[in-house]
C-alpha cells in the first residue's frame, strides 16, 4: 500500500515566524534540532518529486502534485532532509531555524 499520511498541520507557536516566508505553502515543525520549521514554496514547486525520493517521510505529494510536509516527518535525520531540500531542483524548500533564519538555501 502507498504510503499516504494526511498533510500535517503543526503548531508553531514556540519558533520565529521568517519574514520571507511564499505566500502559499505547506510546512511542518520540528520539535528540536537545527531545522526547526520546513516549508514548501507551493507556487514554486513543480512537482518533480525528487524531495520525496530523498527524503520520502518528509516529503510527499498532494493531489495537484505539489509537495507537502505529512506527519510524521520528524521521523527523517536532519542531513536527509537537508538532501531532500538540496535535490529541489527549483530550491522550492525553505529550511529555517528556530529564530526564524534560513538553513537552506543559503543566501
Ligand atoms: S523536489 Fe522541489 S519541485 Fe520537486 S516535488 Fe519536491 S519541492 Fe516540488
């Protein structure tokens, strides 16, 4: 059976909100660690799902192809998920730490 968990919705009430954050776009939050928040730049992304192959219980796809965050992404190692980021071809995963700087990609 495909793994399909449900688009989380995590709370991000403890970390800094980033002041560049897309306008439209899917994350989860990390309870601890460097990467605190992860965000995909939906409008971004186009769905060539190499996050998800990297990066498979942080990155899955929804419906319209876009990727999104499921539950249970904290499960994935903070360097698998800084590959998954990196695979993005069109860097549409934002990594941010607690105060609200970006991880990845760098600036
Ligand atoms: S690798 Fe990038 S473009 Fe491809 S599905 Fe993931 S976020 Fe979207």
């Amino acid at each position: 059976m495909e793994y399909d968990p449900p688009i989380n919705n995590d709370s991000d009430e403890d970390i800094a909100m980033p002041d560049d954050m897309p306008d439209e776009y899917y994350q989860g939050i990390r309870k601890e660690g460097r990467i605190r928040r992860i965000v995909v730049d939906k409008q971004a992304c186009i769905g060539a799902m190499s996050c998800t192959v990297v990066a498979p219980l942080a990155f899955q796809m929804d419906e319209e192809d876009i990727a999104y965050v499921p539950e249970g992404h904290d499960a994935t190692d903070e360097e698998t998920l800084l590959l998954g980021a990196q695979s993005c071809p069109v860097l549409a995963i934002h990594l941010y730490d607690k105060d609200g700087n970006k991880v990845f990609p760098e600036e």
